[in-house]
C-alpha cells in the first residue's frame, strides 16, 4: 500500500498538486488505522493527510478515481454481479419475449436507479451500458470523452431526460416548480454521466495505465 501512495502522491505532484513525502507517511498511517472500509472512508483519508488546499479537490477527485479505478482487491464489493446475464435480462431474470438487446430496457433500468437514489445500481447498470455501447478498443488512442459520447448517444439521452422530466413533474406548473424540476433531472442525469465517465476511465486506465490516463486528462489547478 505505501508504494501504492507513494505513486499516488507522484501522479498528484506531476499535475502540480504539492504533497511531501511527510504527508505519504501520514497518509498511510491514516489507511493503517481505519483499516478495511469502504471506498469512500479511503478517499477522505488520502484526502484530510495529502491535500493542504480544498481549492484542489476538483483534481484530487479526478486523479482518485483514475488511479484507484481498478483496485477492486481493495473494494471488491463495489464490482458487484453483472446486471446483465448473457441474455440481456436484468438480475438474471426470463428474458424471454424479446427485448433483450434493446436499448429500452436499460434506459429502464437506469431511470428507476436514478429515482430510487441508488448509485450503486446506476453503476452497474452504466457499466452494461458502457460494455454494450461504447466500442471501446484495446491500445486505440482515442480519448474517454468520445467513449462517453457513443454511451450515451446509444442510450438516448435526450429520451432518458423527458423521461425523468415525466416521472417528476408535478401537479404545479408555475415557473418555480419548472425550475425546480429542471434542476433535479439535470441533477439526476449528471449523476448517470458520472457513472458512465467513471467505468470508460476505468477500462481506460485497465488498458493504458494510471498514468498515461491521468497525462491525457490534464486536469488544471484553479491557481493556473
């Protein structure tokens, strides 16, 4: 784990966030006290012993989830089952009667995720989307914004934004309520490119590397 921070720190220096070595040593104390917790207690931990600026948390997040993208021996829960089995259904269930291969049924599946406010089944549901949609090749130099794009492009965004303006849209019809309403599903929708951009940079990062991803993302400090 320590060389595991040490090249952290290095990835962190290299797009000129200042970390010393003192603040390695007491990050990985840190990770020796709490032990094995989850993804989430582990980033607050590198982040309240590494960072001495909030200013760079923007980078700091960005960096995390690129270096630690394919550490699931850390937090193999969060990989979880597929969502879908090899015929198309969800969970495993008949998928009998067709539909399988449609982009309906996880267009489905991802608006109900986002209703219930279950970011680890809009996960994994982005993760079969990115599996199905995102054409992604082994060694090909192309950049996980165009990789995003075909995602979500297949997946209809704009339906999945008429469809979440639907289901939430009340009964009032004034201009704070429609307010209100485009907040949330521009919200809810971010939260569904965040799951999609967080599984492309993570195969991205399974084929190129942390930091040969991490030099294309070029991440710029708010004092540059």
């Amino acid at each position: 784990m320590l060389d595991q921070l040490v090249e952290f720190s290095e990835t962190l220096r290299s797009s000129g966030v200042p970390v010393s070595m003192t603040e390695v040593i007491d990050a990985s104390e840190a990770v020796t006290r709490i032990g094995e917790v989850d993804r989430s207690v582990f980033k607050v931990a590198l982040f309240s012993t590494m960072i001495k600026d909030y200013a760079h948390k923007e980078v700091f997040d960005l960096l995390f989830d690129v270096f630690f993208a394919n550490k699931t021996r850390l937090w193999p829960e969060e990989r979880g089952p597929d969502v879908l089995d090899e015929q198309g259904s969800e969970g495993g269930g008949d998928s009998s009667g067709g539909g399988g291969d449609s982009g309906d049924e996880l267009r489905k599946w991802l608006i109900k995720a986002l209703l219930d406010q279950d970011p680890a089944r809009v996960a994994r549901i982005s993760r079969a989307a990115v599996s199905r949609y995102a054409g992604m090749e082994r060694g090909r130099a192309v950049s996980g914004v165009y990789y995003t794009y075909r995602t979500l492009k297949q997946l209809n965004i704009e339906m999945i934004y008429a469809q979440l303006r639907d289901e939430l849209r009340g009964q009032s019809d004034d201009s704070i309520a429609e307010a209100i309403l485009n907040n949330r599903v521009e919200e809810l929708v971010g939260e569904l490119r965040n799951a999609v951009e967080a599984e492309v940079r993570r195969l991205l990062v399974q084929d190129r590397g942390e930091r040969a991803v991490a030099k294309t993302m070029r991440p710029t400090l708010p004092e540059d």
